[in-house]
C-alpha cells in the first residue's frame, strides 16, 4: 500500500474439523489484499497467549 499504515484487526475462529480455520485464512488473505493487517488464532491458542501476557 505505498506506504501507507495498515489497520490491524484479530481475527479469531473456533475449529474442531478445520473448515472454520480454513474460512479464517481465507478471510484473512482477502483482509491483507485491502490492505489490512490480520492476526489469525483458535480460540484455544488466542487463550493460550492472553494468558501469556
């Protein structure tokens, strides 16, 4: 984007058979080509590094 800040958003999913995952990354790389900068967790490891903080 030239240059230009990205906005930063979280994107979070729950998965047990990987389709929501797959939707998330998907999401994700359509956000990245707008221009948007995107952090993509499980729910499980979101927790996992809240936790961490």
């Amino acid at each position: 984007m030239n240059g230009a800040i990205k906005k930063r958003f979280l994107l979070l999913y729950g998965t047990q058979q990987g389709q929501s995952k797959a939707i998330a990354e998907e999401i994700g790389q359509q956000a990245d080509h707008h221009g948007f900068t995107v952090d993509i967790f499980s729910l499980k490891d979101f927790k996992k590094v809240r936790n961490s903080m």
